[in-house]
C-alpha cells in the first residue's frame, strides 16, 4: 500500500475511549522491546510515529493511529519487562484482553516475537486467548538481521511448532533490512 497519511488519533485504556470510527482495525502486540514499534513504523514509512525504546514497557496504554483513512494500527501495550510497577503490571492483562473481546473493527492481530527466543509466558497468554475469542492473527520473526539465514530458517520451524501454528502464518522480519515488509502489508491488505 502506498502511504499518503498516517494520524496518530488516540490513547485508550477501556472501551468507552476506543475510536468511534468503524475502520477495519490491525493491532500489534509482543513484549517489551521486542522490536514492536520499529515494525509499526517500518510499515508505515515513519522514523517516529510509534516510539522506539525509550523506557521500554512504559507505554503502556492502546494507541490507535489511522492509515491512509483506510486501516486503524492499533499499537498494544507491551508485556513482560521486569521493571514495570507491579500496579502496571497487574492492568496490562485486563486492558488487552477487553479490547481483543469488545473490539468489533478488530480484524487482525499481528503478534511480534524475537527469532532468537523462544515464546514467553505473556506470548502463550495471547496466543490462547487469540484462539479462545477466533481472532485471525499472523506472527511476526522480527530482528532476523541479527542471526544467520540458516539459524533463522531453525528458528521459525521450532518456534512455529512451539506455538502450534502452520509456516504460512509466520512471517520473518528485520526493521533494519525492511525484509518481510511486503509480506505483512500483503496480509493486511487481505483485510482492508
Ligand atoms: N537489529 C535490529 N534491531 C531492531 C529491530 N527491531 C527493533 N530493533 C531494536 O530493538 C530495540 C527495541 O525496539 P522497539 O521498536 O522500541 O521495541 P518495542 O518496545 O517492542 O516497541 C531498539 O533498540 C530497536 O532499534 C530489527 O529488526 N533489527
Ligand atoms: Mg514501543
């Protein structure tokens, strides 16, 4: 997709705040400093719309943007990070899971992991609920610039396997490189 504007419209905690607008919704998830705002802004050709590392985990409200006036990203709070207040900690579960069950322009989740580790807790959590509640999702193997292809191809057949998703629904990726970039607008594009 070309991309003619990107507007950052709002940060939400609970329903009442989501958007009114009934644009078909992508949102992305994965732990902290996974690598999940340089995909945002990969794709949408931005070197800062969604904040890189800063303090990674601190973000920790729904951010919605619009894109061309076609397609909301919705930018989840991040999970995991050791140094985030328990009391941060303890909302991050019921924030994501209400909006992945009352969010009705929700069409995709695209949920962002590291090639090199294996899925945390906070990833099985999502993957189970994205089960429980059928929404479609993609994986992202993101940072592939940082390991050899051949470690990467090991990679996404044991991390595949350990989520118990089919190769077609793994996509990998490098916000340095900007490999797979195309791949993910692909699928996004299926839903717009
Ligand atoms: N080499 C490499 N570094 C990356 C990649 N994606 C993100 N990073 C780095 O990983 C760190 C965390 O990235 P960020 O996008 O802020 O993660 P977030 O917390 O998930 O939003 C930053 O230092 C990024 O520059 C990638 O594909 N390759
Ligand atoms: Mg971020």
């Amino acid at each position: 997709m070309k991309i003619t504007s990107v507007e950052f419209i709002k940060s939400a905690r609970e329903p009442s705040q989501y958007p009114k607008d009934s644009l078909p919704e992508v949102a992305f998830a994965g732990r902290s400093n996974v690598g999940k705002s340089s995909l945002i802004n990969t794709l949408v050709n931005r070197k800062r719309l969604a904040r890189t590392s800063t303090t990674p985990g601190r973000t920790q409200l729904i951010n919605f943007f619009t894109v061309n006036d076609r397609v909301s990203f919705v930018d989840l709070p991040g999970y995991g990070y050791a140094r985030v207040p328990r009391s941060v900690k303890k909302e991050w579960g019921p924030m994501v899971e209400r909006y992945l069950k009352e969010r009705k322009n929700l069409r995709l989740v695209i949920l962002i992991l590291d090639v090199r580790r294996d899925p945390s807790e906070g990833d099985l959590a999502l993957v189970e609920w994205l089960r429980f509640y059928g929404i479609d999702s993609i994986f992202v193997l993101t940072k592939i610039d940082k390991i050899s292809k051949s470690q990467v191809n090991l990679r996404h057949h044991k991390i595949g396997e350990h989520l118990g998703v089919s190769d077609d629904k793994l996509v990998c990726f490098s916000a340095k490189t900007g490999y797979g970039k195309g791949a993910i607008w692909k699928v996004i594009e299926r839903i717009t």
